[in-house]
C-alpha cells in the first residue's frame, strides 16, 4: 500500500465477505453507510454527492472487511518493508534536489508531501516495534530507517501520532513491548535535541515550534461551511471552495510536489472542476462537519468509536498503537480519509483486525452481538469528539486580545471597480502587542469566496499600509476585510475587527 497509490482499491473484492461478520457490525457498517447516503442527499447537490458517499462509504467497509478476513497482523507486517522503500526514495530525492541544504530542507519525495512522510515514518516504527518474534534486522533497519524519515520530515503532527501510538501499544503489551517502545521514544528524543544543537536551522527545529501554519483559518472556514449546511454539509470531496485562503482558479494541484521540481502546478480542464477535492480543514471532526454535516458525522464518529473498543479488546500492540495514532493526529489532519497514500487504509484495514481479534477473544459462552453493543462504544464516539474539538473548548477558557481593543480603519474603500484591475487600498489597524495578520475575501452572490489579499501588521507599524488587491471577475462581490490574531495557540481563528463592504465590478 504505501508504494502503490490507490492499491486499497483491491479490497474492494472482499466485499462479498461481508455476510462473514458478526451481527452486530454487520448493522453497524449497515448504519454508517445509510447515514452517508443521507446526508448526501441533504447536501447542496445529492446527484453529484450519492454516488461519492457510496464509493468513499464502500471503501471504508471493504477495508474493515479485508481486515477482519486476514484475522491477524501478520498480514500487515510486509507494510514495513514499503516504507522502508518510501524512506529510501525520500532521501534520495531531497539529496539529489537540494545537495547543499539537505539537512536544512523538509523531506521531499515523487508523491509523499512532508506530512505524509512524517506519518509514514510513524507507521513504520509503530509496525517495528510491534513486530513480534520478527527477524531482528528487518525491524532494526526498518525502525531505523522509519526514524530517519519522521525526523528529516520536520512534521509535528506525527509527533502528536508518535506519542499516542507508542504510548497505546505500551498500554496492552508491557511486558512484551515496553522496551521496545521506551528505546524508540528515548531514540527520538535524543536524535531531535542532538540534530538540533548539531545542525542550526534544521529541519528538526520545527518540532519546537507552536504555530499553526494557518489551521486556525481553515478550521474557521469548515465551520462556516458546516453552519450554512447543517444536517448534509457540503457533499463528499467537495468542501474545497469553503476555504477563502486556499482555492482558487489555480488550485487544483495533479501532483502536490510540482513546486519542487520547478514544474508548473494545475490541472487537466476536465478535473478542474474538482480542485477543491485536494484541500482538506486539517481537522477530522471539522472537516467531516463541514462535508458531511451532522447526519454524516454522527455515522464516522460512531464507527470510529466501536473501532477503538474493538482494537482495545483485541489486545493486539500494532492495532492498538497505529488506531490511536491516527486518531491523535486527528486533532491537526485528516489521516482517515480515503483514498490516501496507505496511511487511511491501513488504520480502517487494522480496524477489521480488531474486530476479528476481539471476536477471538470474545468468552465463548456470550451472545455474539453482545460484546460489540457496549455503551463504551459512543462513549468512545464522544471522547474522540471532544478531542477533536479542543480548539473550540480551548477558545472558551482562554482569554484572546480584549473585546474592543483592535481597530481596523480603510482611508478608501471603493464600491465601484472595474473588472480584472487591481486596486490599491490603505488600511491602518490599532492593535495591542502580538501578532496580527489581515486578510481581504471577496465573496460574490452565488459561488466560493476568493482571497484578494492577505497583510501581516503588528503594533509596530502604526501608519496606513499600502495593500493591493487583485482584480477581480465583474459581478457583485461582499467584500470582506478582516483583522484576525495569529499568536501561537491551538484555537480556531475568528475575527478581531472586521470591515465589510458591497462592491461592483464591471
């Protein structure tokens, strides 16, 4: 899987084997799938979201059902060897592009952005520390190999996954597995601090950082995607022109490291259309809001919690380690969407050896339906829940910059514009000691928002600051001006000041 993009697809062919499950999931997935469908017809467009709810809803049970026909994780073990495969890929193309700053440059590779490389290098620890009665050099050279690649990755959210996924492996093999886990974990730690004194710059000094690098944006933007269609939200690959700073007519992005080889970024005019399908909130419960609204979420929160009550169960290492890493890593990306680069698929297909290993386990004298109908299983739903939605909760308890305090002033702010020019404006913003950044959206009657401009100001620039925004299509726009604090905190991004103007362009 982490070799060949799209290979999930083959599981597809296990669906037949579904009748193989117990009862209980056999409703479950039964539900999952109905609750897609449904609020793919309360989406804007049901005729276009039916049938992809039900491919990305189909993929998500084929897994599960692959995973629970294999039965074991022996099965998976080989996914070590491909990422091992990826490292080596990576660290030769980031040598052969950037020679003289390797070290000092994120991990690069054909398709794998850096985040996705930090995940993949997480996986592969997970998969060799978990290996039991492996062959000691294939796990030492894969684990080293898996180190290697989340360290040059500069990625923090797989550290967040790193954590999580030892600390839950840790959990249900002590015995077996604590110094395996303890070394990793220590091996990390060390490598982190010694390439950071050793090499200043570093890719590895962005594991210290705390900004969000723009999530609190996108995390806004589902949210008001998710508030304008509440119960389906927008439709399945679709929540793309929800995000102001992101799409736009140049976009959509065929190969995601084009920038790196010096080629030109875009897309064939036939898929156009669907750029906004590559761009994601960063979020799993928002970004899920957002595309599936509240119908839908209820139905992935659900199957995601019964998952970590069947993982849990199962008291498998590797299981339980790659569910709540994926889960962790939530909180900032959406690794469990499909189709992925082997990251999604793996979780969903470990999930069906969950299953199966928890039925294993199951007393043999109990109703079958029995174990997988536990009140834990919502009560997990919740949990995760409440985790993804931290930088809600975290936004109530913390104090932000004093109501009233930022003030946003235009000298002029035209109503009438000729279409395509650009136009300057001069804005001044009163603001306390931080950092600020603002932001122009030009909203038009039907269709997405478009950035038109994006400044950052801070206290220390207290006169009129020139901004130009570019020119726009004609029509009639709501155009947008917002001051928004962007100090380091895990929040979601709202507005301090804000100017709104109705504008024509002809």
């Amino acid at each position: 899987m982490p070799l060949i993009p799209g290979a999930g697809l083959l599981s597809l062919l296990a669906l037949p084997r579904f009748r193989t499950l117990p009862p209980a999931w056999k409703v479950l997935l039964g539900v999952f799938l109905g609750l897609q469908l449904l609020a793919a017809l309360l989406s804007p467009q049901p005729l276009v979201s039916l049938p992809l709810a039900l491919i990305r809803g189909g993929l998500v049970v084929a897994l599960i059902v692959t995973g629970y026909t294999l039965g074991h994780t022996r099965a998976v073990r080989p996914v070590l060897l491909g990422y091992s495969v990826v490292a080596l890929t990576a660290f030769a193309t980031t040598l052969a592009l950037h020679p003289a700053a390797a070290f000092t440059t994120r991990l690069l590779h054909p398709y794998y952005t850096s985040v996705s490389l930090g995940l993949a290098g997480t996986l592969g620890l997970l998969l060799a520390v978990t290996w039991r009665s492996g062959p000691w050099v294939w796990r030492v050279m894969g684990g080293s190999l898996s180190l290697g690649m989340f360290l040059w990755s500069g990625s923090r959210g797989p550290l967040i996954a790193l954590v999580a996924g030892l600390a839950a492996a840790l959990v249900v093999g002590l015995r077996s597995q604590w110094k395996a886990s303890l070394l990793a974990l220590a091996g990390a730690a060390v490598l982190v601090l010694g390439l950071q004194s050793a090499v200043p710059g570093g890719v590895t000094s962005r594991f210290l950082e705390n900004t969000l690098n723009g999530r609190g944006t996108f995390w806004a933007d589902a949210l008001t995607a998710a508030r304008l269609h509440p119960w389906g939200g927008t439709g399945p690959y679709q929540l793309g022109p929800a995000f102001s700073t992101q799409y736009s007519d140049t976009s959509c992005q065929l190969w995601l490291p084009a920038n790196s080889y010096g080629l030109e970024q875009g897309c064939p005019p036939a898929l156009d259309a669907l750029r906004g399908a590559w761009l994601i909130a960063h979020n799993t419960a928002f970004h899920l809001l957002g595309e599936t609204g509240l119908v839908g979420l209820t139905g992935w929160l659900a199957l995601m919690g019964a998952l970590a009550l069947a993982a849990w169960r199962s008291r498998d290492p590797l299981v339980n380690g790659v569910t709540w890493a994926i889960v962790a890593m939530g909180l900032v990306d959406t690794p469990t969407f499909l189709p992925n680069l082997g990251h999604a698929e793996l979780y969903w297909l470990l999930g069906g050896v969950g299953v199966a290993l928890a039925q294993q386990k199951a007393p043999t004298d109990a109703p079958q339906p029995a174990p997988h109908l536990s009140p834990a299983a919502p009560l997990l739903a919740l949990a995760l829940l409440a985790y993804f939605t931290l930088p809600l909760w975290l936004e109530r308890v913390r104090p932000s910059v004093g109501a009233g305090v930022p003030i946003l002033r235009a000298l002029t702010l035209p109503t009438r514009l000729t279409a395509g020019e650009n136009v300057t404006l001069f804005l001044k913003a009163e603001v306390p000691q931080g950092q600020f950044v603002v932001r122009g959206s030009a909203c038009p009657v039907s269709g997405p928002c478009q950035k038109a401009f994006q400044t950052p100001l801070d206290a220390s620039q207290s006169g009129w600051k020139r901004v130009t925004m570019k020119g726009l299509p004609a029509g009639r726009y709501r155009l947008s001006i917002q001051l928004s604090d962007q100090r380091a905190r895990l929040s979601v991004e709202q507005p301090v000041a804000q100017l709104v103007r109705v504008i024509d362009v002809e």
